[in-house]
C-alpha cells in the first residue's frame, strides 16, 4: 500500500517533466512524470533502446519541438500519451507505463498499481 504521494503538482512545470522514485512491488523504481494540465502521466524511467535513464541530468529531459520526450543517450523519441517509442532505435517499442493520478495537489500511484 502506498500511502504516500510521489511528488506535488506545483512540482512539475505544465508540459514539463519531473523524477520520482516509486514503490513498485517491493523495488523503488525511478519514473519520468510528465504533466499535462492537471493530467500526469508516468513510465519508468528506462529507455527501451540500452536501459539508459532518459534524463541528462537528474530530472532534466529534452522534449523536442513537436512536443516528444527524447532519451539522452541516443536520441530515441517517445510520443507522451502512451509511451511510444516514434523515432529511434527503439522504434516501435514503448516506455512501461505506471499508472498515476492526481489528488490533493499531488501525484499519487494508483491503488493497485
Ligand atoms: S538508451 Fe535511449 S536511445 Fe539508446
């Protein structure tokens, strides 16, 4: 049971991303949040191209002009609503997505997840 939000809204700027850890079955799993609104959505922060983490310093990630995430290390491009890997080489594959929701100002696991 995780009874403890992983980051505040205000955190993560709109359109912007934000790390957090999160208690995935007993394994702090780093995650990328990327805010839309008041909509975040969540995947591991793991590319699937080499398993690199996406950011090129701690929480600071690109996202290109037509508005896709771009891991760091080689280029790979990831559309933001389901984590789909779109250019790169990784094409094709997608981010694991975690499921995340917004209450009380702040971004929480979904119970169950
Ligand atoms: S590890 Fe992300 S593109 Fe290679």
């Amino acid at each position: 049971m995780n009874t403890s939000a992983l980051i505040s809204l205000d955190r993560i700027v709109d359109g912007g991303f934000a790390v957090a850890g999160a208690d995935l079955d007993g394994d702090i799993e780093p995650l990328v949040l990327y805010r839309d609104g008041d909509d975040v959505r969540a995947w591991i922060n793991v590319c699937p191209h080499a398993g690199r983490q996406l950011d090129w310093a701690p929480g600071q990630f690109l996202k290109s002009k037509d508005g896709l995430l771009v891991c760091a290390a080689h280029g790979a491009t990831f559309e933001l609503q389901g984590g789909e890997c779109v250019g790169g080489p990784c094409r094709g594959e997608s981010l694991r997505a975690v499921e995340v929701e917004v209450r009380d100002g702040a971004v929480w696991l979904k119970p169950g997840s």
